[in-house]
DNA sequence: TTAGTTAGTGACTGAACAGTCACAAATGGC
DNA sequence: GCCATTTGTGACTGTTCAGTCACTAACTAA
C-alpha cells in the first residue's frame, strides 16, 4: 500500500497479488454460486483456483470479504450483460431496450452461476456486509436499465420482477418439470 | 406405526409426540426464517420449542427433515393466506381476485418469517430434497391462485413474478433505503 | 552479494455442530 | 402391583472448517 511497483499492471513472467485476487474472485463466483456462502468451505474456493488456503485467507478480509468481493463481481458482470443487451436492440423506444435487456438477461441462464449467486446472496442478507453488497448490486442493476432503457419506474420494477422469477425458475429447475403449472410458471423464460 | 394408538389426536392432559412434531415445527419456520438452512443449528430451534436437540433428532429425519417439514408448513400457510385473501375480494372478476391476493400476500410481509424462508429454501435447492420440497409448494400456491382467480396464465405468472420482486424487497429491505432506484424497485410494495 | 520485500504454503488449533446412545421418568393396560 | 410402551434428556463423539503462524522461495534494488 506505502510503495507502488513501478508498473500495476500484470509483469507477465510473474503473477501479482492483485492478478490472483482477480482470478480467486472469478473462481468464488462459480464456487459459491453452486450452495451458497455458509455451505461452501473457503477450502473448496482455494482448490478450484489453485492456491492455498491461507493464501486466501492472505489476500482476503476472511470468508466474508471473499464472498463480498463475488457478489460485487457477480452485480458487476449482471449490468455488463445487460449494457451489451441493450446495444442489440433493434430500435431505441425504451419498450424496444427493455426487451432486449430481458433477452439478454435470460441469455445469463446458460451459466447459472451469475443467477444462482444472487439467490444465494439474496438468502445471506441477515450479514450486513452482504446485505449491503446486495444493495450495490440492485443499485447499480437498475442505474443501468434506466440509463439504458430510458424506461419508467413501473416498466423497470416489472424488468426486475421478471429476472426475480427467472432466479425460482433456475433454483427450481422448473425447465425439468413437465407439469401445467410449472409451465404456468415459466412460460417465455424456458431456455433452449 | 405398527399399534396405533387408541385416540390419534391429543389427549389433553400429556402431550403426544405428534403434538410436539407441529409446535417443533412452527418454531422452525420462525428459526430457519432468520439464517436460513445451513448457518441455523438444530440446537436453536430445540431450544426455541423448548425440547432438548436430541429429541428434536428423535422426532425428525436429520436436520434436513426438519427443514423439509418446516418448508412445506410454510407453504401451506401461504396457500392458505392466499386463499383467505382471495376471499376478501370486492368482485369476482379474476383481476379483482388476483389483486385481493396480492394484497394478501403484501400483508404477509409484516410477518417477514414465511417470506425470507421462501427465500432460503429456494438457495437451498442444491439439495434435491429441499428443491422438491419448493417444487411443491410452488405447484401449491399455482394451484390455490388459478382456482381462486381464474385468471389466465400470464395473469397468474405476474402475480409469481411480483410475488419474488417483494422477496427481494423484504431480503434486502430496501424498505429503509431511501433512495431513488430502491423507490423505483419497493414503489406499490412498500409495507406500513 | 546481500538485505528487504512479496508470493505462497503445510501444519496446526479451537470451536461449532450433526447425530447417537444409554438411560430416566411418566403413562397405561392387565 | 407389574410390565410394556412412549416421552424425553444429558453426555458424549467424530467431523468439518475458519482462521493463524511459522516458515520457504522467488524476485528486486543497491
């Protein structure tokens, strides 16, 4: 922190402490995302990124930075998604870009681990910390949609209450189910 | 299982282990509600029934038997709010039902415990029993509203999709965030 | 070369917790 | 009275896991 190395980026020959903190985080993501911050050992983190477990222990603030620091880039890579969705729609009314971002948003299913993530930090909410990164995320989510949208309040909230259905859906694995009401349930969310 | 019991119900004067089952039970709905499955030990809900953890592992199958037995009670009480609501209808047109629900299900919020154990247990679906156990309190509550309502599928998936939205609500509680976005998100949600 | 810094780990500790078991006490039929 | 059944518990065990610490290895600047 006192001393800067002469050059913050990446060194190529050598990892730094800053590459590997990014490369733990993308790891925590998909780790965390499969059951949630309590069931998942920091150990199991560790192992899929190749490293130690004190090494981890090391770069982060203890389980909860580490989980903290996922969900901040799982949000992160949410309003990325939808920025890139809202640029393929096929013209500029804000129903038009909502669409899109929906499309886009439901595009995110193939790799459950950004939807799943939410769910669970959703569920963790009782810890400040991530209660808070949770308001980030949901902060920052409908910043981009309205920026992007130029949608009102009410087509926004109803953008949002979609992707909270696409995250039971996904949870529940209702694709699987082939039942009428899991059909009432999923309707226009069903992936491939 | 093999000698039943001359009187099945309780007997008044000595309580039966079914009758303990049912007050375990709804202790552990307002138990799990607060951590969810995982970070909840057995302990906390015995000593919130006031019964020692082992008989709480005598009357159940595991921890994950007790939370099963505490989602599906929770569901059947929001089925049974739902239904309630319903009844309360001005009208009997499926919009009016559907509305006279959803108010029903907004005032369940007061009580945060069935909402936020929805929530957990929809985390929690990683393990295939808690995830029937949603699966069938979904197909409960789709079932209570189509009949109660009659109102079409896409009418029923809104009332899904804006049921989760006050999940979010509630989990985060955006109620005390007073801020833009977190208006544009709780707007007509919004308790007390 | 050497002195200082940074990357990285193995081996441990202490606490929490799921689940068990032997046992006690109350109840009810005969 | 006496035996069988059922309710209920204290005390224990084995495991898992968060977090620490003492240490080594590599790089860097002089």
């Amino acid at each position: 922190m006192t001393t800067t190395p002469v050059a913050t980026q990446s060194r190529g020959t050598r990892s730094t402490a800053e590459d590997q903190r990014l490369r733990i985080v993308a790891r925590a993501v998909e780790i965390f995302s499969r059951s949630g911050y309590q069931a998942t050992p920091v150990a199991s983190v560790a192992a899929a990124a190749k490293v130690s477990t004190a090494y981890v222990f090391r770069l982060f603030d203890g389980k909860l930075g580490l989980f903290v620091s996922a969900v901040d880039d799982c949000y992160a890579q949410v309003a990325a998604a939808l920025t890139a969705g809202a640029g393929r729609s096929v013209s500029e009314t804000p129903t038009d870009r909502l669409d899109a971002m929906s499309l886009a948003y439901i595009e995110l299913i193939r790799d459950r681990s950004l939807i799943a993530l939410q769910v669970h930090a959703q569920s963790a909410c009782d810890v400040p910390e991530i209660r808070d990164a949770v308001r980030r995320g949901i902060s920052s989510v409908v910043h981009v949609v309205t920026q992007q949208s130029g949608a009102d309040d009410d087509a926004i909230q109803r953008f949002l209450a979609y992707g909270q259905l696409c995250h039971l859906v996904v949870q529940a694995g209702l694709a699987d189910v082939d039942t009428v009401w899991a059909r009432t349930v999923d309707h226009g969310i069903r992936h491939d």
